[in-house]
C-alpha cells in the first residue's frame, strides 16, 4: 500500500462502520493486534470475530480528530452515542508497519 497512514486509518473506520470487513481485512497486518480495557493484545482473528461486528452498537459514530504522529503512528479522537444511550469520547493509537495497521490501543475517555 502506498497510502500515507491517516488514509489507511480512515478507510479502516469507514469499513468498520459499514461493516465491510472484506474491503477492512487487507488493511490489517497479519501480526495484528489489538488493545482495549476490554481486550488484551488479541489477534486479527480475535479482533475480527468479537470487536469488528459491534457497529449496530452505535447511533452516530464521528471521528474528531485523525492526527498523523509520524510514518508509523496515528492518532485517532472520536465520538459515538451508543443505541442504549450516552456519548462517549475514546482515542486510538494505531501504529502503522508496510501500510498496514499493526497494532490498536483504545483509550476510553468516558461519557461526553
């Protein structure tokens, strides 16, 4: 891939999203992981199978801020309103490797 990283993390959102997981699959590294307070460094597989098919939890999910740290890291500022209520506001730091997301840590910043 020779997308520069925030276009990779975009396209990533946009296919999780609209549950698109056959376009959101190449985007991910095969060495995949991913962290939340939930999940701890679970594989791509893992990921996929749990975490990726959560969007119909969401009525509204918005990024705020997608903001490139360097070639390797971005950082990711979004908002989401859960079906059950109450908006909340997280982070991401998704590290990049070859164009493809390496890694995901998820910091939960609590209701808005």
């Amino acid at each position: 891939m020779n997308e520069d990283p925030a276009s990779v993390v975009e396209a990533a959102f946009r296919h999780y999203r609209s549950q698109d997981r056959e376009a959101a699959l190449p985007l991910y590294a095969d060495d995949f992981t991913f962290t939340s307070p939930r999940d701890d460094h679970i594989d791509r597989a893992a990921f996929f199978e749990e975490c990726f098919p959560t969007a119909s939890r969401f009525t509204e999910h918005r990024m705020l801020r997608v903001t490139p740290a360097d070639q390797e890291l971005v950082f990711v500022y979004y908002e989401y309103e859960l079906t059950t209520g109450g908006r909340y506001r997280n982070v991401e730091a998704i590290t990049m490797r070859d164009g493809l997301i390496r890694e995901v840590r998820v910091f939960f910043g609590g209701e808005v």
